[in-house]
C-alpha cells in the first residue's frame, strides 16, 4: 500500500520488458504474436528513423529562415545606403 505511482509503473514497465524478452513456446508458434513480435521489434528503428527526419527538417527550416533573414538583412542596408546617399546630396 505505501507503494508510490511512478514505482508501481515502473515495476509493471520492468514486468512487460521481462515478458516480452522471455522466449515462449506459444509465441513461437502463433502467427499473430509473431507478426506481433516482428511489429514491435521494427518501432525502435521507425522511432529513430521519424526523429532523424524532424531533426533534418528543423535544421532546413533553420538555414531557410537563416537565409531570409540574410536576404532581408541586404535589402534593408541596401535601402539604409541609398536613403543615406539621397539624404546627403
């Protein structure tokens, strides 16, 4: 009774890993817990995989508004030049 939330989750996550790597003999042979299995065993690298592109795709959103912001910074000393130059002729 005097267990906590986080440890009974934790104890119950630790029982799943246990159960999941233990070998069974009904695993092995039906088709659905080994399609199952087979599913599972593919999330990790789909995971990686997924955070590789939204990693990737916040670095090109990063050199895009990098190269905006550049683009935008020329125009404006450009116009800041030519109202200097208007201003001192």
């Amino acid at each position: 009774m005097g267990q906590t939330g986080g440890r009974t989750a934790a104890t119950a996550a630790a029982l799943l890993v246990a159960a999941y790597a233990a070998p069974t003999h009904a695993a092995a042979l039906d088709p659905q817990l080994r399609e199952s299995r087979g599913q599972i065993e593919a999330l990790p690298a789909q995971a990686a995989k997924a955070g590789d592109e939204a990693a990737n795709a916040r670095l090109a959103l990063l050199s895009a508004q990098g190269r905006f912001i550049a683009g935008l910074a020329g125009k404006v000393r450009g116009c800041a030049e030519a109202i200097a130059q208007f201003r001192s002729s």
